[in-house]
C-alpha cells in the first residue's frame, strides 16, 4: 500500500508568518478582504441608542393609569316602604331590590288570631317583626335604599329610628282595607316627609276608584295617588319615581325659602 504523503508546505522562518496560513496559501494579507459570508463592509459606527418615542404635537396624550380621575360613586338616597299590615310592604321591597332583600320574617302563629288580620284574601304566614332592606341602583349617580317597617301597631316605636335620615316615603295601601294605612299617614303628617300613596292592586284590579281611595283617606291633592302592583318590577320602580320627584320638590322649595 502506498503511503500518503502530506503536502510540503514551505517552512516559515523563525518567527516569521505561520506557513499554513491563509495568507501563505492563498496570497493575502490580513485584513485585506470581506470575511467570508460578509457581502459588505463592516459598520464602522455603533447602532444608536434605544430612545422611547415622543408623542406628536398635538395628539392627545394618554394620562396614565395612576392619575384617572375615579368614578364619583352614587349618591344615597334612603326610602321608607311603610303601610298596614299585610299590604304588600315586604314584597314590594323585594321585587325591584338587587340584592337579596334582608327580611326579618317570623312565623305567625295562633297567639296572633284576632290581633293581626291579613285579610282574606291573603295566604300569608309570615310578618315582619323589625324592617325589610333592599337597594336598587337608579343610574349612576343615584342610589335607593329602602327600609321597609312593621305594620303591626306593637312595633311602632320602631318608625321614628327609621324614618331618620329618609328623604321620602311610600304608604302602601290595599283598597280593600283602607283602615290599615291610617296609622302610617297620620305619622308621616305629623314628621313632615313627603310620601306617596300607593294602592296595591291586588290580583290587578281595586276594591275603590283612586277618586273614592283620596277621598276616604282625606289626603290632599297635593299628595300622589298611584296604583302599582307589588310583585311587578317595573310598577314598583315607577311608584318609587313619584316619591324621588316629590322629595326633589320639596328639596326645590325649600332650597328657595
């Protein structure tokens, strides 16, 4: 077998070019030509720095995150939902409320026959012995909570604590027992708070003409008389809109007094 001889490159003088050098092979000197897979010269000048961008004259400027104006929370309105017993008081609460209404409901039993009459018409079983609480957001810059009261006569010393602080009142009536909303007139008379009489239409129709309702109560014409049903949405946030136009009204009045 023959042997394979490397190639007889020249030796280089004593510390003169490597003989195996690119510059002894192919006849070049350092740094003469491109690096290989360069296909032009090098930058001579670094890249600039990174400089976030500045915003246009005259473009609106986007405030930062952190100094956004907060949105102004609504304001508070306190309502009292008031009337006889088993008129509807609880119910109305709990039909526009957007929360679950806090209810303080206790089982009726014998030792209340003869003392609290619902009526005939009514299956009620239980009754309020201390307040019902809901709220309902108007729009953004309003707010109702409403306090429902007891009905019954024994709890009356509980109106005057939540009736401080209220800007108005809804007297719920049923038609067919008017005697039961006397009570709860005379006090809101007496306190000087506006209210609105509202007739609960019970199975949607009335026992009285609103005419004959005004008349048996001997409210003024300068108070509402307004028929909703208390199990509708819709009709129980229309009443509560009289009562915010009457207390706006009276604020009004007495703003320029």
């Amino acid at each position: 077998m023959d042997s394979v001889r490397s190639p007889e490159w020249p030796v280089a003088p004593l510390g003169g070019l490597a003989a195996n050098s690119a510059a002894a092979r192919y006849g070049t000197s350092p740094g003469a030509g491109p690096a290989a897979g360069r296909t032009g010269p090098p930058p001579t000048d670094p890249p600039p720095p990174y400089r976030p961008p500045t915003a246009t004259p005259g473009a609106a400027s986007t405030p930062d995150p952190v100094d956004r104006p907060r949105a102004t929370p609504p304001i508070p309105v306190k309502i009292l939902v008031a009337g006889g017993f088993g008129v509807g008081k609880t119910t109305t609460v709990g039909a526009i409320s957007e929360i679950a209404p806090l209810t303080t409901e206790a089982e009726m039993t014998s030792a209340g026959i003869g003392v609290d009459d619902p009526g005939v018409r009514s299956a009620k079983t239980t009754t309020t012995v201390a307040m019902d609480f809901g709220c309902v957001t108007i729009d953004r810059s309003l707010k109702l909570y409403l306090f429902g009261t007891p009905g019954q006569a024994r709890f009356g010393f509980m109106w005057d604590d939540l009736a401080r602080g209220a800007l108005g009142a809804l007297v719920v009536v049923d038609s067919a027992r008017l005697d039961e909303c006397y009570p709860a007139i005379d006090f809101f008379e007496r306190a000087g708070l506006p209210f609105v009489v509202g007739v609960n239409a019970f199975d949607g129709r009335l026992a009285l003409e609103l005419g004959e309702i005004r008349w048996a109560l001997a409210i003024g014409d300068h108070v509402p008389l307004v028929q909703f049903d208390a199990r509708d949405r819709l009709s129980v946030r229309d009443a509560l809109l009289v009562v915010l136009d009457r207390a706006l009204e009276r604020a009004t009045r007495d703003r320029r007094a």
